[in-house]
C-alpha cells in the first residue's frame, strides 16, 4: 500500500472509511481518466468563466455517469489485471459496483471529486455482477511457436 501524505485530502478520508484501500481510490480516479481519454464517455458541460487574465484550462468537462464509470472501471480492471481483477479489486474492499459509488461520495466529499444534481450512490447499484462481468471479453492469446 502506497504511504498517504497526512495532509493529502485522501488521508483524512482513508481514516474515516477504513472499508477500502488507497489503491481503491487511486483505481477508481484512473478509470475516471480511462473513461474520458481512452472510452470517450462523458457528456460536456459547460465550466463557469474564469476572471478576467486567468487562462481556462478547459472550455468544458466530461460528466461521466454511474453506469460509465462502473462499465470503464471494469474494462479499465481487465485491461490491467485480466483474469485477476476480482481478486485485485476485493483485496482493496471492493466486491461490487455499489462499493464504487461508495468510492466516489466519498471522494465528493472531500472535494476530490465533483457531482451534479442527478447524481446519486443507487447509480452504482447492481450495474453488473463482478462474477459475470469479469469474465466478459476476456480471451487467452497463445504464441505461434517459430
């Protein structure tokens, strides 16, 4: 387990809900990112104007729904760990897509994630079933002998 800064947002939070991992954070922050970047999930939204001489990171943002992100987490899951990701996952306290959710209110929370007015915890309920959806899409490639 990587070490947490005290002062980093994160440790407080780590203390707080003991359930799962910092690596279970970090995951869920990465397949964030997946979803954006790689997936291309997300509608944009507008992101408020900026004062006058401040440069604007973005013109807009990627809201990426509950449903999304649990469908990125998972291929974001088999593309790292392949066969392992369930065992990968439930090491870090996480056993079904709700415990995503639970994740990312937390990270609300602290202010290391933001949501909108339609978001809520029961968009990650039951969106799959880890058993199911972990073997989805998985295949072994064997070498051609030279």
């Amino acid at each position: 387990m990587p070490l947490v800064d005290p002062s980093h947002p994160l440790a407080e939070l780590l203390e707080r809900d003991t359930r799962y991992t910092i690596d279970a954070y970090l995951f869920v922050l990465e397949s964030l990112t997946f979803a954006q970047d790689s997936l291309g999930m997300g509608a944009s939204r507008p992101v408020g104007r900026k004062a006058a001489g401040q440069q604007e990171k973005r013109k807009s943002e990627q809201h990426v729904t509950g449903q999304e992100l649990c469908e990125a987490a998972r291929r974001y899951a088999q593309q790292q760990y392949g066969f392992l990701a369930p065992t990968v996952l439930a090491a870090w306290g996480v056993q079904a897509t709700a415990d995503f959710g639970e994740i990312v209110f937390n990270m609300i929370e602290s202010g290391q994630m933001r949501k909108t007015n339609r978001d809520r915890r029961e968009d990650f309920h039951d969106v799959y079933q880890f058993e199911e959806a972990f073997a989805r899409d998985l295949s072994f490639a064997v070498p051609e002998a030279s």
